[in-house]
C-alpha cells in the first residue's frame, strides 16, 4: 500500500478514469486535474476544472495540496475530447505548452513527474527501436508529444518518460481498428500474410503507471506494450464470429509497398505515407 498524493492530469479522459481509481486502491489520494468532472467519486479524489494554459492556477493548486508526485495525462491525442482543430499549432498549444506550465508547477514544488508520450513521437523508423533511438516523428500528435519529452528533460530535474504503444480496451478499440479496419464494422483489410503489431491492453498501461508511483525516479524513457503481439489474422477471425468483418479486403505485400513509394514521392514525409508505412513495417520494440 503506498499513502502518497498524486496529481494526475487529464484524470477524467479515457487512461485517466482507470488510472485514477487503481491509484486509490493502492491506497494513494489523488488530486485529478481535467476540463470536467469525473462521474466516478470517492473521499480521496479530489476533483478540480481547471486550465492547464493558466499557470497562477497550477501554481495556487499546488501550494494548497501537497503532492508527491505527478502523472502528467493530459494531451490532445488524434481525435475525440470535442476538439475539432487538429492543426500543429492546436497539437503545440495544448501537448507542449501546457505540458511545459505542469513541468514548471511541479519543479517550484519539488513533484517528480511521469509524463505519459506516445510510439508515434518515434515515427518513421525501420528496425529494431529502443527508447534512445533517433525520434522522426511525421503526425502532428507525435511531433508535439517528441516536442513535449524535450521540454520535460529541460525543465525537470527528475522525471521519466513512458511512450506508450496503442492503447484499448474491450469496448475501445479505435487506436487499434485502424491496423484492420478500412471502415468499421463491415470492411477489414489484410495485408500479405497480416500483420502482427505492438499494442497496449488498458490494464497494462494503468499498471505501468501506478508501479512507478513506488519506483526510484529515474531519468528514463520506457516503451510500454503488451507482451504479446496483436495478430491480424487471429483479430479477424474473432470479428468474423461476432458477426462484424463481414467483407475483408487482401492486398499483396508488393502492391502495398509499391504504393507507398508511389505515395512518398508525390506527398513526401506525410500522415498517409506514415500510415502506410506503419501498415508495412510496424514497430518492433526492445
């Protein structure tokens, strides 16, 4: 059991709900930060609505609640949470600005910070990954986040850094649908033989996140993913049962390939051919 107070940033959102409840039962108080309130309550969550573009505010909440440590959620991610500016300065703003305010509260209040980035600040990138391979991010969601995991080793003196795989969970699928779906729920898409991809299961993600509130903070990056492989062909024919996948779509491998170098000497470096490229040759992570 640990009695440790810990702030966590965007705790209403998808991850959030879950973090902050398995936080509690180990026996942590929260303070959860997010533009709204939780329908989910309990005597040792404080909620609190507040921006995180207003530093004073941060700053106040801080000086009123002492808090050991911080897991810094929030962040526009690709799509949902009512946004529908999805421009690089709207990604910069809200991933890097405000990270940047929550880094700057936690360092004036000696707050150790966890900050939550995503496999997509890696990018285009061939081979075998680690966390101290060369960042080539091409979306705007992991330009920002790449962008964000700068500032946080400026500003914080002592911080680490999970870069988690694609996340869901069993009635949340949309960061993985992508991988098999061309249009859910009735068309999916197989490419060559299918594919096997790195994914994160929500508990595996929480768990993550809620060992570290224990663990010796130590100044490095993690990639969080499933022991296991998503296997394309296994996923199908479990949508198929379930009466979704109805029409499935093959692609050979060279036509998809071919198509990419197509697509990348019209476009360039762009979210389709990073889409693409993603399709081909997925991350392997060590």
């Amino acid at each position: 059991m640990s009695n440790k107070t810990i702030l966590v940033t965007g705790s209403a959102g998808m991850i959030g709900c879950y973090l902050v409840k398995d936080l509690i039962a180990k026996g942590c108080a929260v303070v959860g930060v997010d533009r709204r309130v939780s329908d989910w309550t309990h005597e040792h969550l404080k909620q609190v609505v507040l921006d995180l573009a207003d530093k004073n505010a941060l700053e106040a909440l801080l000086d009123a609640e002492k808090v050991d440590r911080c897991i810094h959620l929030a962040a526009l991610a690709h799509a949902g949470g009512g946004e529908t500016d999805f421009s690089f300065e709207r990604f910069k703003f809200l991933n890097v600005t405000c990270a940047e305010n929550v880094f700057e509260a936690c360092v004036s209040h000696n707050v150790s910070v966890l900050f939550i980035s995503t496999v997509d600040a890696i990018g285009m990138v061939k081979g075998l990954i680690n966390s101290g391979t060369e960042l080539n991010p091409i979306s705007n969601y992991g330009k920002s986040k790449a962008m964000a995991e700068g500032r946080l080793k400026e500003i914080c003196p002592k911080w680490n850094i999970y870069r988690f795989s694609p996340v869901y969970t069993a009635t949340q699928k949309r960061d993985i649908e992508k991988r098999y779906y061309l249009k859910y729920p009735n068309w999916a898409y197989k490419i060559g033989n299918g594919g096997k991809f790195e994914v994160l299961e929500m508990s595996g993600a929480v768990k993550a996140m809620v060992d570290w509130v224990d663990k010796e903070v130590d100044n490095t990056i993690h990639i969080i993913k499933n022991p296991e492989l998503l296997d394309i062909n296994n996923l199908i024919k479990v949508e198929k049962a379930e009466g979704r996948a109805k029409h499935v779509l093959y692609f050979p491998e060279w036509m998809v390939i071919a198509g990419f170098y197509c697509i990348n000497l019209m476009f360039g470096k762009s979210n389709t051919t990073y889409l693409v490229f993603k399709a081909l040759w997925p991350f392997r992570t060590v």
